[in-house]
C-alpha cells in the first residue's frame, strides 16, 4: 500500500477549517496522519478513492486529473460554499516520496 499526502490547493469561500498549503497524509493505506485539526466534509470526498489510490490506481484512470496526469488527483470537499457561506477546498492527492522507496 503506498502512502498518499493531500494537499489544499484552492479554496472557494471562506473554510473555518483549512488554508492553502495545508496537508494531511493516509499512511499503509489506511492511516490517517495530521498534525491539524481536520474537516469531515473533505475527508467525505476522500472515502470513496484513497484505497485505490494507495494501491496504486492512477488519478487518470479514475477520472480525478485533467491532461492524462497519472501522479496527482483532484477533490474538491462537499460543502456548497454558495448556498452555505462556508468554502469549497479542492484538495491535491498524491503518492508521496516515502512510499515510493518501499
């Protein structure tokens, strides 16, 4: 299982929860590792593809990336920032350096 970091990249609205340049990271597969406090709307928009991210499936293949780009994948978290007043973070995915000596 490689080991995944994610990274905000954008946020549209105001987040109570996270700022740009801010990351987290999904340890063996399954580990969640943060140092921050962290937004359950972003890790909803993470459930459904951070296992076959770790095992290895490209962002292309799963539709997460534009341009064929097979090394980062795109999210964005589920709050409506238009309808809620809170903000919308597209978060980065990728598999980090750590991993990638295992």
């Amino acid at each position: 299982m490689k080991d995944l970091k994610v990274k905000v990249v954008k946020i549209k609205g105001d987040c109570p929860v996270y700022n740009i340049g801010d990351t987290f990271s999904i340890k063996n597969g399954y580990k969640l590792n943060s140092e921050k406090e962290l937004c359950m709307h972003s890790l909803a928009s993470i459930l459904p593809y951070y296992n076959a991210l770790s095992r290895g499936i490209t962002a292309d293949q799963l539709g997460l990336s534009k341009n064929n780009d097979k090394e980062k994948s795109y999210l964005q978290c589920l709050d409506p920032c238009d309808y809620t007043g809170g903000g919308t973070v597209i978060m980065e995915v990728s598999i980090t350096n750590e991993s990638l000596k295992t």
